[in-house]
C-alpha cells in the first residue's frame, strides 16, 4: 500500500519539494496528492505523473479540506503562515504528522501538548531561513560544545538574491520569494540583539542606516541589516549567557542605503489606503510624498528631499525604476503605498525566465576552548536553474521533502511542536542536502568579536 503526502498549496517554492516526492515514490512506495486553489497552475509533467493525483483545494473549505487530510499519512503545508493553524487543527483531530517551513506561531505553540499527546510530529521552521539556518547553527555549536567550548558569539545572516550573471541592474536585486514581504521587511517593531552583553535597538527608520559587512569568497562583498528580533531563538540554541547574538537578512553592499529612500520617503507604508490609486502615473505617485512647489519638477523635488545629487549613484538607481514615468499607470484600486511600491519595483526586478538566483547564507561563532579564544566563519552559496528550479525553491523545499519522508520512516519520531535543532533531526537532513550540493564551507579565522568599525551609524 502506498503512503500518501499531501502537500497544500504548490506555490514558487515547491518546484524541488514535489520533484523529491516523485522521484522517490516508486522506491519509497509513495502517493502524492497536491491541493491548490489553481490546479491548473501546475506542470503537466508532475500532474500527469503516475503516483501524483492533483485536487483543487480551497483552504477555506472545511469539509473539502478534512477530507483531503483524513486520506493522508502525512500532511505538508506551504501555504501562507497565517493559514497553516486550520491544517494543524485538522491534523491534530485526524491524527496526521504536519511538516511546514514556516515560523512557529502562538496558535501552533499552543497545540504542543495535544499534539504530543496523539504521539504525532508538527516540524516547523524546516525550510531555508527559518530552516537550514537552524540545522547548520546547530551542528556547529553542538560540535564546540562537545569539545569542551564555551559560545561568546554568533551571527547569522541569510539573502536570497540574484546570481552574478543574471545581476543585470543597479541594486544588484531581483525578488527570489514573497515581493510583499520583502517591501515590508523590518516592520512591526525595533529590532532587537545583543552584542558584548549589551541589547540594542535599532527602529524601523534606522534600519537600513545600520549595517555589518562581511565578505563570501568567490562572491565578493555583502551586507546584512538586522531581523526584527534576534533573541528568539536564545533559548532554544542554549545561548542564554551569549554576549553576542545577532541575526540579520544579507543584500550587496549599496542597497540598504537606496532602499532608505523608499522607508524616509513613506512609500514602504501599508497602514493606509490611497484614494483613487488606480490609472494614477508613477509621477504622481512619486509626488504624493513630496512638497508642494509652483516651479520644482517632481525629480528636483525627490533630489531636494533626500539630498542626493544629480550624479549620485543613489539618484541612477531612482531613475533606473521609472518612478517618474508619466504613462506607466497603478493597477490597483485604493492600494496602500506599500502595494503600490511593490507593483513598481516588480517590472524592474522580476527574474526572466532564464534568469538564476541566489542563496548566500553566513555564520559567525565566537566561542572559548582550552583559555583561548576562536572563531569559526561558515558560508553556504546556492545558485538557481532558473526561473522556476530557483535556488531558493532548492533551499526552502529539499530541507521540508526530506524531513517529510525521515518523519514517514520513523526516522524522525520525537512528537511535538518542534523546530530542527536537534541531532536526530538536522544531522540526516544536513548529509541528505550535501548531495544536491547545499553544503557549508567553514573557515577557521582570528577571534575578533563584535567589529564596531564594521557598522555604518551615518545618515
């Protein structure tokens, strides 16, 4: 008899995850059932496959979606993380294992002790970042700790940007996952981390004037701004008495600081509506967060506003998005500028089909063995197919497909609502994920601790 994985919702991210299940159905006696809302959305070549049958799958439905998960052995959910708390409701009632790569939610947390109770597993966070950030932080600190070290220090920084030879624009960026949340990053609080014992707070609209650089080789230069908060994930990596720790999304050097024009400008905000948004001009969009002036062009203005000059690489990157075309119109009615933005910058920064991305992940552990102070530097880079066999597809649905098949397997057996720091989990994922070449390269380097000369405070 086969086992059957449902997997709800196939969206970008699930090129990689559905070909895993598939590949190995035959050996591994699989059956997969996927549920979208657009089943039509999906390849033929995975829809017409022999041990793959496609539904349409509206998640709102209960009855449609407790009869789909009533026929499965495991349940995996790729759906937007506010949605995965009426799959697990089910799962715990139809007593099925949860598999999601999102971050663990209150709801979620608050379904532990029934979810142990039924003996089932829930992994979250099993994706890229949250995911392989995890595992990898993970077997590195367990691996100091056993040799007798103490942690005083990790960092961790993860990007999923465009590869080298696809890097055709000025922001060296091109959206890789979610463009909303990428308009949105940073918002809903100051960020919070510690560094020499000492927390830290960074608001929103000083964000992206605060940033660590650090260097990939081969890749050349980085930078990285802080997540909302660092701490987190204290307890669970055992870092309680850590001086420093500090967790932060990476980009190329250069865009934190243009990206600060859209944060002063306001145009990042999705609190508001604006009226009548829709067939306005990118001009007039542009000028609704500027001053008024009888004689000033809107380009004056913007330059006036955010001091920057005409020969300024910042003002090149403006013009490079159009934000001043007068026929190129908004399609979207009563939209928030945030939304507005995001429409904006995706005819500038959508990938071509034959256009590669990619993942570059970095990790910095300080840590004290034998009276001596060491630091161990550990990167992973991860390039795309293309459009579709992205790198971040790779990254997120390998790490999810294989811990879907270990939990089947009763490789993975602990129950709870769990995330992948334990030995048993991340070990096998790990060694799995070096075969599709998702690997680390660790640099033993000179202890430095927190390089303040590597932060930019300026305005």
């Amino acid at each position: 008899m086969p086992r059957n994985i449902l997997v709800i919702g196939a969206g970008k991210s699930t090129s990689y995850l559905l070909d895993y299940f598939l590949e190995k159905s035959d050996k591994e006696q699989l059956h997969l059932t996927i549920g979208d809302l657009r089943p039509d959305t999906i390849s033929q070549d995975i829809s017409n496959h022999k041990n793959c049958t496609v539904i349409k799958l509206d998640i709102q439905n209960e009855a449609d979606r407790q009869r789909a998960i009533a026929k499965s052995d495991i349940v995996v959910s790729m759906l937007p993380a506010f949605l995965h708390s009426k799959v697990a409701v089910d799962c715990i009632a139809l007593s099925k294992h949860l598999v999601t790569a999102s971050y663990v939610s209150d709801e979620l947390r608050n379904l532990d002790q029934a979810v142990k109770k039924k003996g089932l597993v829930f992994m979250n966070e099993v994706g890229l970042d949250p995911g392989i950030d995890h595992m990898s932080a993970m077997q590195i600190i367990d691996r100091i700790r056993d040799k007798g070290g103490n942690i005083l220090l990790f960092e961790s920084f993860c990007g999923g940007l465009v590869a080298p030879e696809s890097d055709n624009n000025l922001w060296n960026y091109k959206f890789t996952w979610n463009p909303r949340n990428v308009v949105l990053a940073g918002q809903g609080g100051a960020a919070k981390f510690i560094q020499e014992g000492t927390y830290k707070y960074v608001p929103y609209h000083k964000l992206f004037r605060r940033t660590e650089f650090f260097d990939i080789e081969g890749y050349g230069r980085f930078e990285g701004y802080a997540n909302r908060d660092s701490l987190n994930y204290r307890e669970a990596y055992g870092l309680e008495d850590v001086l420093t720790l500090y967790r932060g999304t990476m980009r190329r050097t250069g865009f934190s600081k243009a990206w600060n024009m859209f944060v002063q400008l306001g145009m990042t905000d999705d609190s508001y509506t604006i009226e009548n948004s829709k067939n306005m001009s990118y001009r007039e969009f542009t000028n609704l967060f500027l001053p008024y002036s009888p004689t000033d062009s809107v380009e004056l203005k913007l330059r006036h506003y955010l001091k920057i000059d005409q020969d300024d690489r910042m003002w090149e990157k403006v013009m490079e998005l159009n934000l001043f075309d007068y026929n190129k119109t908004i399609p979207l009615v009563d939209a928030t500028p945030a939304q507005i933005l995001q429409h904006i910058l995706e005819d500038s920064w959508t990938l071509a089909d034959s256009d590669k991305d990619m993942i570059v992940m970095y990790h910095k552990f300080g840590y004290e063995l034998n009276g001596k102070k060491l630091q161990i530097d550990a990167n992973m880079v991860v390039i795309g197919e293309n459009r579709t066999y992205t790198a971040m597809a790779k990254t997120v649905g390998l790490p999810v497909a294989i811990a879907t098949l270990a939990i089947l397997n009763k490789k993975i057996t602990t129950p709870g609502v769990q995330i992948p720091i334990k030995k048993e989990v991340y070990e096998p994922i790990l060694s799995e994920l070096k075969s599709y070449d998702i690997d680390f390269k660790e640099y033993d380097v000179p202890y430095l601790g927190y390089n303040p000369n590597s932060v930019s405070n300026g305005d």
